[in-house]
C-alpha cells in the first residue's frame, strides 16, 4: 500500500511540473533571414514525439538589436493543407538574441509520431527589420526541413516542441494498454514451445526460478529455426493462422502434461511447480530486466524502419519467410539473388512474432529485437547463477549486462540482431552442456534439449556457433583436471560431447550440404586461406580493436580481479568464463600462433560480444562481495537494495540516450516520399541511389533511404542487400555488373549529358537522394547533388520534400 500511494504522489507531483519541453532541433550553427509576407512564408516540417503537442519555441536571430514584432504562427497537418489545426500567436518585445520566442495553442490529444507543418508571419507587415532565426544545416534534424513559401529548404530551424504533461500520461496509459495483446503474443512465443518440452521430459536440474526461465526461452527460440526450416520440405505453408492454431494445440498439450504431473505429484500444485522465493536478489533482478526492457523499448519508440545496413537484409529475409510461409530458397522478388546461405534463426523468430501479433515485418523486427536485447540481462543471470555460486553474482552480471555496459544496447544503432540472437541461444547451451557433463547418469533428455539448442544456435549464427566449443573445451579441461584425469571420466564427457554434436549435425545436415560448395562457403574458405596476408583482412576486416571501446574500464579491471578471484578460490566454472574469452581471442587471431584462418571468426564479433563474458567476470567480485556482506547477517541484503535500485535509474537514464540517429537510413520524409513513390511510378522505374564501396571495395551498399527502395516499394534500385555478394547471383557477372554501374556514375568530372547516358545504358531512369543525402556510413565518395541536377534540363525534378528529392530522366533530350 505504501509503494502504491508513493507511486501516485509521483505521478500527481510529475503531472503539475509544468510544461514538458522537448528539444528537437537545438542546433543553431546557421542563421538565415526570411522574409515574412503573405507571398514568401517561413516554415518548418516535424515529426512530433509525443502526444498533447500544445506549443512551440524558435529561436530567433536578432542581427539589428532588439525587435518589436507580433508573429503569427500557423500549424497544419502536411504542407499541402489549406486549413490550419492551431493557430497562436507570439511577440518579440523584449526578447534577446538566441532565445526562444514561445508559440502556445490548445493541446492536440493524439499528436504522437504525427507529421506536421507550420508557418510564420509578421503582422506587421511595413517592418524593414525580417524575421530571422538561428537553424543548422539539413543533417541536424530526419524528420522535416525548414521551408520558404512552401519549398523546401536544406535547412532546419532551431525549435523546441511543448507538450501537455496530462495527454502525455493518458497516451502512456493507452499504449500500455493497446500492448497488453503484443505482450500476450511474446510470452507465447518466449514460453510456450520450451516449458512444453520441459513438462513432458522433465529433466532432473536443480535451478532457481529465473534459471528455469532462462533455460525455458532459450529452448523456446531455439525451436523456431528447426521446425521453420524442416517445413520446407513438407507442402504446409505457414501463416498466422495456423501459427495460432499450433500455438494453442501445443497450450493444450502444456495443460494435459501438467495435469498428469499433477496427478502423479499427490495432487498439490507446490509439487509440480517451484514457488519463487521472494528475495533481494528475485527483486533486484526483476528490476533490473524489467527497467531494462523498457528503456530498449522506450528508445525505439516511433521509428518505423530499423537502423544501418544489417539491418535491411534480416527485414528482406523476414518478410520472404513472411511471403513464403517458410525460410524461402532466393531473394525474389527484393533482390535478384537465387539462393538464400545466409543464417535465418532470427528471421524464423522474428516471422513468428509478426504472425502473432500482426506488427509490420520492420517494427516486427525492431522490437522482437529489443525484447532479445533485454534478455540477454537473463542470460547474464543465468552464467553469473549458475558459475559464481550465488544468486548476486547472476543479478550483478545482469545489472552490468542490461544498464551499465555500452553493449548489447548499442546493437540497436548497428541492426547486429543475429548475433545477438545467437549470443541470447549460447548461455542456455552451455548451462545445459554444463548440467549434462556433470549428471552422474547419463540422460537422453539433457542430451536432447542439447541436440535443440545446438542446432538452432548453428541456424541461427554462423559464427557465434563457434564460441560455443571455445568455451567448451576449457570447461572441459577445467573438469578433468578437478577429476584427476581418470580415464573414465574423460571418456565419459567425450561420448556425450560427440553424442549432442552428432545429433545436432544430423538435424542441420540438409543446410550444411546447401552451404558446402555455395558461393558463401567459398567466401569464407577464401578468407581463411588468405588470413593477415591480406592487407583487407589486416587493416579492415579483422582489426585488432581497443577492448575499452567496448567495455567500460572499470568493468574490465573488475573482471580480471574476478577471474584472479575464481582462480585463487578454485571456482572453475568462472575461470572457465576468463579461459572462453582467450580462447575467443585466438581463434579470432590464429596468427599469433602461426596457425592460419584469421577473419573467419572477426575481432569486431568477438568484442562487440565480450560484455557477455566480462559481466560474469566483474559481476563474480560483486557478487562474493555481497554474499560475503549479507551471508551471516540476511537482513542487510535488503539494505543493498536501495544502493541496487540507484544504479538501475542511473543506468537506465544513461541508456535512453544510446540511440544514435545517424544511422537511421529511412527518415518519415523517406517513408512520404516512398508513397508517393508507389503512387506516380511505374512498377519497372529504377533509382540511381546513393551508395558507397565497402568491405575492402567488394561490396556497393546503400547510404541513405534508397537503399530500402525494393523493399518498401517494389521499385529496383543500384545497390542490391550487401549480401548479394554471398548468394547466388541471377546471372554469372551481376557482382560485376553492381560494381561496374556503381562505378560508371560514380566518375569525376562527368558532364550532364554523359552522366544522363550513362544512366540509359544502365537502364536507370530516376535518381532518389534521401533525407539524410548519403550520409550513412559515407565512405570517401561524394553523395550525389541535388543542386547539380536541378540546374540540368536533363532531369526534372518530380518530387520535393524535406530532404527528400526524386530526378527524373528527361531521355527526349538525348534523342
């Protein structure tokens, strides 16, 4: 009751804090002067983040000394509106230069992530003096631009949007509300298919509550890219109707499994399922995991289209199992690639999650893939539990893992969801590994449910399935040297080690025969031979990077007292964690034992994933701190709870500024232009987009929102998903082709007939350049120039918005 009433005082006392100020655009590193009459009207597009949208601020620029004037601000729906929503009106009197001249109207309740224009005007219309703002240039905000009698500039105004706190709290509500279905459909997706396997099979393992949680989701996702990918060679084709059909049969099935354990236990529901027990550590943890989740949520909130380029193939793969019912064997009809070598687990996942909750395939995957990032918190806990001995070293390696560590946060600027999907699948097979090795007898169910994880890790990620025997041999080793190194045991743990190895084989095996001998396998058989002999892979491909651009310092030094620790108190199963990252490191660097195959398994791969190991490591000191602190005396556990509680808030507040905006590809002014796009174009039009060469110059990959253009229209473009150098081309000299275009309209000095040419004999008849103009992961070329085409009667300019400009060719010219 007390929480209860010290949680409505919060919102009560949050509710009459006033106005909430939102900085949009603070960027005033340019200034620029327009005139305010009823023939020429400055202007601005935005997104608006939040609901109740109630006012605006500018910052004006006062070159002349203090101004005088009444201004008139206009608010609309789009730029094409004749009717404003909002008016309001605002005096420069007083005011200073640089700073914000405020707007207030009435609050628009269901404003959020809803486009916008506004207008401004002088009403006093004989002043020699022009208003004037402070602005920055086209790149400081995605979502709008600034205007001048309703054409677009490349320029963005300075603003801050207002917003009324109460609307804000009723949208919070609604949303919370209007999600309870998605969380319904996760947790099936999260549960259902691993606590069904478990009630059935029963395997004896000795867990705490949120172990058995962990184990259960990992088994659950594991089972995703099996089943998915055994379907294609049956004639079902799936959709979300048979998903939910399967989805309640095997509820049904869960139900009747618990009935007869419940009968066969004397009939008490204490026997068939472990009461948590209600502690500072089960607090602290669920905490943790569930500020975590919301954070990864709350940073995603109102994007549309996931970030960078990894993220644009595992959306195209998503949508073909979509389109297909099942994992499909090419890329039609987004990409002309006829073969699918990529690892698709997450992908199955990800189909499952939509054909649940009926979310688009891109919001699909951007926020399956933050539920993902949040459990690898759990997954923290499961390794720090399950090696450090006690229930704090599990809860600190979650805090770490979730709030403190710059990763696996960061993998939502990058789109690097299978990795991380492989790394959520990793810890849940090696505790089971573990449990397996040391079970007296041996058991077919441990050895099943290690069979599942290994075959859906090995679906899942490539190269992640290749930690998992660096962590396996020094635990092993680890073992048999506890045991003296009798035979017996050695020989023991090597039949059950080759047993789960050979069963999982089996059930991959069609998808190793497809790899063995595809243009993927000989990508990387080609890396491997040629290792640091090649400058690529040497200065590129597998640099050696800083560990503390990955990890914070103090978690680092953290983690090596940890593993000191461990080693001085025999604690093997963390010396195994602190043995698994140099084992990592060498197979990611074989060269230092003159050993060749550097680059199959990546510097970058190995540290954007030592958060895994490290929060183990520093996590075990923490933990046998508190332990050490509360082992005797139960009661001062609690009091490390409010000490927990002030890290969780200050990570959390830490984490919400993660997102990097940079690295979004496609902007809402991409998203309009993208409609009009599939309105007044026909379906065979091809866009010169803006790209660059990557990957030691092998690959074209997109830099701005072209590249989505296949996918989100339907209309082929110049730069293919950056896969397409691994898969089976249409037709034996498509790479080169790629290369070739990419190359032909990326020459100095061209005029704007050959350039115009050019674009015929490549069959290219538009040009797109998006709102963030080639400015995503640009390499050394210069993205492609609005103004030069504009000032070129050989292209006409089609469509204008924002950043966002669409060049036709105007092909009558060059006859």
């Amino acid at each position: 009751m007390l929480g209860f009433i010290s949680f409505v005082v919060m919102i009560l006392g949050w509710l009459n804090r006033g106005d909430w100020i939102y900085p949009e655009q603070l960027n005033a590193s340019l200034t620029f002067e327009l005139p305010s009459t009823e023939e020429a009207l400055p202007g601005q597009t935005f997104v608006a983040p939040q609901s109740g949208l109630q006012g605006l601020g500018l910052r004006i620029y006062l070159s002349n000394g203090p101004s005088d004037q009444q201004l008139q601000l206009r608010l609309f729906e789009d730029t094409e509106a004749l009717k404003p929503l909002r008016e309001a009106t605002a005096s420069t009197q007083g005011s200073k230069d640089g700073e914000f001249v405020y707007f207030k109207f009435d609050p628009i309740p269901a404003s959020r992530h809803q486009y916008y224009y506004f207008t401004l005007q002088s009403f006093d219309a004989a002043s020699e003096q022009a208003i004037a703002f402070y602005g920055g240039p086209l790149e400081s905000y995605v979502n709008g631009s600034a205007y001048e009698n309703g054409d677009p500039l490349d320029a963005q105004m300075a603003f801050h949007l207002n917003f009324h706190r109460p609307s804000m709290l009723r949208d919070f509500v609604q949303r919370i509300v209007s999600g309870i279905p998605i969380a319904f459909a996760a947790l099936l997706l999260l549960i259902i298919p691993g606590v069904t396997l478990f009630v059935w099979l029963q395997p004896q393992i000795k867990l705490d509550s949120i172990e058995w949680i962990a184990l259960i989701i990992g088994v659950s996702l594991a089972f995703y890219p099996i089943v998915l990918y055994l379907l294609r060679y049956t004639p079902i084709v799936l959709s979300g109707f048979i998903i939910w059909i399967f989805f309640t049969a095997l509820s049904v099935v869960f139900i009747i499994g618990l009935w007869r354990q419940f009968k066969a236990k004397g009939g008490t529901l204490e026997a068939v399922v472990a009461k948590p027990t209600i502690s500072p550590t089960f607090i602290a943890f669920w905490l943790i995991f569930g500020l975590s989740l919301a954070v990864r949520l709350q940073v995603v909130s109102g994007i549309e289209i996931p970030f960078w380029a990894d993220s644009y193939h595992h959306t195209m793969i998503s949508q073909l199992i979509v389109d297909n019912g099942r994992v499909p064997d090419n890329w039609e009809p987004y990409a002309p690639m006829q073969s699918m070598n990529y690892h698709f687990g997450f992908h199955t996942m990800v189909a499952v999650f939509h054909w649940l909750t009926g979310l688009t395939v891109p919001k699909s995957v951007l926020f399956f893939a933050q539920i993902l990032n949040a459990l690898a918190v759990l997954m923290a806990y499961l390794l720090g539990r399950r090696f450090g001995g006690n229930a704090w070293v599990g809860v600190f390696a979650a805090l770490i893992t979730g709030l403190i560590s710059r990763y696996p946060m960061y993998y939502v600027n990058w789109g690097r969801y299978t990795q991380l999907a492989g790394q959520i699948l990793l810890p849940v097979l090696v505790v089971l590994t573990w449990t397996l090795l040391q079970n007296k007898t041996r058991s077919w169910r441990l050895a099943g449910l290690n069979v599942l994880l290994l075959a859906g890790l090995t679906l899942t990620h490539y190269r992640i399935v290749m930690f998992y025997p660096a962590f396996v041999l020094p635990l092993a080793l680890l073992r048999w040297y506890q045991a003296g190194w009798r035979r017996s045991v050695i020989i023991e743990d090597v039949i059950r080690l080759a047993g789960v190895g050979f069963g999982a084989f089996l059930l991959v095996l069609p998808r190793a025969i497809e790899l063995v001998g595809s243009r993927l396998w000989s990508v990387q058989t080609h890396v491997a031979r040629q290792g640091m002999n090649s400058e690529y892979i040497r200065q590129v491909h597998n640099v050696l990077p800083n560990i503390f651009d990955f990890i914070p310092p103090v978690i680092v030094i953290l983690g090596w007292i940890g593993l000191a620790t461990a080693a001085w108190q025999r604690r093997m199963g963390i010396v195994a964690v602190g043995l698994w990252w140099s084992v990592l490191f060498f197979a990611a660097n074989p060269h230092f034992l003159k050993v060749p195959g550097s680059g199959v398994i990546t510097n970058f791969a190995v540290y954007i994933g030592a958060y895994l190991i490290f929060s183990i490591l520093a996590g075990f000191v923490l933990g046998q701190a508190a332990q050490t602190l509360t082992g005797d005396r139960p009661a001062l556990a609690w009091l490390l709870l409010p000490i927990i509680i002030a890290f969780v808030l200050s990570g959390a507040r830490q984490q919400l500024s993660v997102l990097d905006i940079s690295g979004l590809l496609v902007t809402q002014p991409d998203l309009q232009a993208v409609a009009w796009i599939k309105k007044y174009t026909p379906e065979d039009t091809r866009f010169l987009v803006n790209s660059r060469l990557a990957y030691g110059g092998r690959t074209v990959v997109g830099t701005d929102g072209g590249w989505w253009l296949p996918f989100l229209t339907g209309r082929q473009n110049t730069a293919p998903p950056m896969l397409y150098t691994m898969e089976t081309p249409p037709y034996p000299n498509y790479t080169v082709d790629v290369y070739e275009t990419y190359r032909a309209m990326r020459e100095p000095d061209l005029s704007d007939e050959e350039f115009a040419r050019r674009m015929q004999a490549n069959d290219l008849n538009h040009i797109y350049i998006g709102q963030q103009r080639g400015s995503v992961w640009r390499g050394d070329e210069t993205p492609l120039d609005p103004v030069w085409f504009t000032a070129s009667p050989l292209f006409d300019l089609v469509y204008a918005a924002d950043g966002v400009r669409i060049f036709q060719l105007n092909s009558t010219l060059l006859e």
